[in-house]
C-alpha cells in the first residue's frame, strides 16, 4: 500500500523523478527489490523519467506491475533481451567499471532500431545543400520542428518510439537551435501549409521560450496550420491550469488563433485514466478556450491499453472532453518493441470493436496505423477470397502524394504486426510495391529539391 500518498489535486510544484530517485519511489509506494533492480538495469539503455502528479494521481500502485500506467512510464522486466538484463544486473552487482557498462549499454542500444522509419536518412530537409538541423520533412503539406528546449517531456514513455532523443546522444538527437533556418526553408516552400512542433515535448518549454521559437512562423503567410505535439494533458495539466506562466501560455494560443492560423493541439493519451483527474479535464478545457482544437492520437500498446474496452473508454471521454479521436497506431519498429507489439489482426480486432461502440461524431478516430518508411498505412480489413486471406490495405499519408488513399493487400497472417512482416500481392500497384520496397523513383517530400 502507498505512504504518505499526497491527494488528488495536490501536486503543483514540478520534480522530475529518474533512476537517481528509485530508492525512494520504492520506499513511498513499495516496490521489490526485484522490481528496483530491474528498474535500474533496464534504465541504464532506456529513458526513464516521470514525475510526482504520474507517481500520485495516476498510477494505482494496488495494481502494480500490471497497472498500465506503471507499464507505461516504468521500465520492465522483459524490455531487453533476457541475456541483456541479466548482464546488466550483474554488472551492476558486481560493481563492474562505468567503461565496461557504458560499452554493453551501447551495444544494446545499438540493437534497437534507434531511428525507425528513415527519420535520418530521409527526412532531413536541406537548403543550398546544407542540412537543416531539427527539422524534418517527410509529407508535402507537413514539417516538423524540434526546438531545441523542448527535446524532453514531462515523464517518458517506456513505449517512445522517438527513445533515442533522450539518452544524451548527439547523433541521435534532433534539434534545432532557433527557428531562422525553419522560416528560410518555410519561405522557399509555400507548399507547406502545417508545421509541427514536436520533441520530445514542446510544452516543457517556457512560455517566453515557446514564444520564440512560434511567433517567427506566424510570419510566414502559407503556414495555415500550427500543429503542438504534446502529452502535457496528461503528464503534466498544471502546465495549462497553475504553472507560472499557465496563463501566459494561453495568451500565445490565442495569438495564433487571432493570426487567423488553425491552432492544433496533438493531444497523446494512451490510457482513459489520465483523462480521469480534475486538472486533466481543466487544461483541456482552459486549451479548448483560446480557439485551440485538441486532436487526440496514441499507440495500441500491450500491456498498457491492448483491448477494446480501453479504446472505446478514452475515445469517449475525449469526444465529452470536447476533443477530436484521430489516430490510434501500431507500435512501431524501436525499442522494445517485441514487449509492446500486437499483431495487426489483433489491433484491426480492437479498432473494430471500440469503434462499434462509438457515437458517431468519435468516429473520427482511424486506426489502426502504421508510420511505416513510405507514408502511414491503415489497416482496413481482411478480405476472404478463394486464393485466401489478405490485409487490406490503404495509404493515408506519403511521401509521394500520388499514393494517398490509393488501397492495396497484403498476405494475411496472425502474427504479422508491422510492415517488414507483411508480404505484398503481387497485384499491388507497382509504385506502391516500389515505394515499399524503397525502389521508388519519386521524389521524396522531404529531401532537398
Ligand atoms: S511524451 Fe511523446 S515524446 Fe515524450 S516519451 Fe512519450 S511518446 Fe515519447
């Protein structure tokens, strides 16, 4: 049972909690020594970071390990490579040599797909063939900005497929220092219509600090739509209701909004608990206020939210929060990502049966989705035919803007859960088949033109 659990609504002032802290977490809230030590061994390859509103208000420690907010925020037993841990642990128990330590983290680290998707390779824009630090430009309409300030977030997810952002690798970071190179590279491409600020978490920031990385976009005409990825609802509500510069930050929505920009917040929720506490549903409310509209997206993730009741619950409590369901997506190919993955069939089961139980105006929510390297592709269906049974499939985003909503297949199978494990018909559109096969001719988005 937790001591000295602070109440609901009590948590204002902002600590971060990391592997540095773990005795006293196990102390206030009971952990095993087995957990702790786990804990320790997998955090040394994986981020771990949360903060004291998760550790009161959200996770039910009557319920740990299985709590899926313990699963979502702390590391696991079963994230790395049996082998891998146990070297860890042992290392650690025998009090091995940092150098000998931070070699096997490397190593592990290395086995883990830091950057899925191409995001090095080919999302990274250049101007006069430099390449343009902390941005990326993979869709036509869309760039995404990493302000350097806000590659944190106010508790990490153990599922983060952007993991390696935080584990204090340079080349592995993406970040930009200032928004001038963005703004040249806007101004030379008035194609894009939305930038997306993203991290990490842009709302770690402060207000004055988000400030100046923002309002230079305003000035550029063609951008319409300013995207804020963020799971500061969730992680940290204060940030909109009682921080400092709550209010402030509020003011900055409603400038944008004032410039005539749709103001879009791409709210993360994972599970419908963190939706349940008084200051979520007020920051919500307060951001829904300025003009703001709040898109609600999040990976189908086992042993965090892997069933339908789940789904059908968080879309709901965000359509009665005001917000928009958008996306649900497949886990992607990072990490630990054999802990977290759930076959295709299984996520395409979930979606179907959540979104039966929907009100029609939550049936804005798509899914489930996979941000493969060519652009995102849903999950539609499976089709029975005589030849057998196939994914059906269909583009909604990509590179090539000539593949967006065109529907393709895929050979059925029941433990298939991201692209690399799907085989194509071979009736598939030959560009579809190149762009998949990363033969494709077309100029990618993204890269210089
Ligand atoms: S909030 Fe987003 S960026 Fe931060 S750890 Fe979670 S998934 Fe990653």
């Amino acid at each position: 049972m937790p001591a000295q659990r602070p109440t609901a609504g009590e948590v204002t002032r902002f600590r971060t909690v990391g592997p540095q802290h773990m005795d006293e977490v196990a102390a206030r809230y009971g952990l095993s020594h087995g957990a702790l030590e786990t804990v320790r061994a997998v955090s040394r390859v994986l981020p771990f970071r949360v903060n004291d509103y998760v550790l009161s208000e959200l996770i039910d420690w009557n319920r740990v390990p299985e709590d899926p907010i313990f699963q979502l925020v702390f590391p696991q037993h079963g994230m790395l490579r049996a082998e891998d841990e146990k070297l860890l642990v042992d290392l650690a128990r025998a009090r091995a040599p940092k150098r000998e330590i931070a070699a096997e983290v490397r190593r592990i680290r290395a086995g883990l797909n830091p950057h899925p998707s191409g995001q090095m390779e080919l999302n990274v824009p250049s101007l006069a063939d430099d390449a343009l630090e902390g941005i990326q430009h993979k869709y036509r309409e869309t760039v995404l900005y990493f302000p350097q300030q806000g590659q944190t977030c106010h508790s990490y997810c153990t599922y983060c497929f952007r993991w390696a952002q935080f584990i204090g690798d340079a080349d592995l970071r993406f970040a930009a220092p200032g928004p001038e190179r963005l703004v040249e590279y806007l101004r030379c491409h008035p194609a894009v219509s939305d930038v997306l600020f993203t991290g990490g978490d842009p709302m770690v920031m402060s207000t004055e600090r988000l400030r100046s990385h923002l309002e230079p976009v305003l000035s550029v005409e063609t951008v319409r739509t300013v995207r804020i990825g963020t799971k500061a609802v969730a992680y940290w509500p204060q940030r909109f209701v009682s921080d400092a510069d709550a209010d402030d930050l509020l003011r900055l929505f409603e400038q944008v909004v004032a410039s005539g920009r749709t103001l879009a917040v791409m709210a993360h929720f994972s599970h419908p608990r963190e939706l349940e506490t008084a200051t979520a549903r007020r920051a919500l409310g307060r951001v829904r206020a300025t003009g703001a509209v709040v898109y609600c997206q999040a990976p189908l993730i086992a042993h965090v939210n892997d069933d339908a009741r789940t789904w059908a619950e968080l879309w709901r409590a965000e359509l009665s929060a005001g917000a928009v369901p958008y996306y649900m997506f497949v886990e992607r190919d990072t990490g630990p990502r054999h802990y977290f993955e759930v076959p295709l069939t299984k996520g395409l089961e979930i979606f179907r049966t959540a979104y039966s139980k929907l009100p029609g105006l939550a049936r804005t929510v798509r899914g489930p989705v996979m941000s493969a390297t060519p652009g995102k592709v849903l999950v539609d269906g499976v089709e029975e035919t005589a030849e057998g049974r196939f994914f059906q499939l269909r583009m909604v985003q990509a590179r090539d803007p000539d593949l967006v909503g065109r529907p393709f297949r895929a050979r059925w199978s029941p433990t298939a859960a991201w692209m690399d494990h799907l085989e194509l018909d071979p009736s598939a559109p030959a560009d579809i088949a190149a762009a998949f096969a990363g033969t494709s001719r077309r100029p990618m988005a993204g890269v210089s033109e």
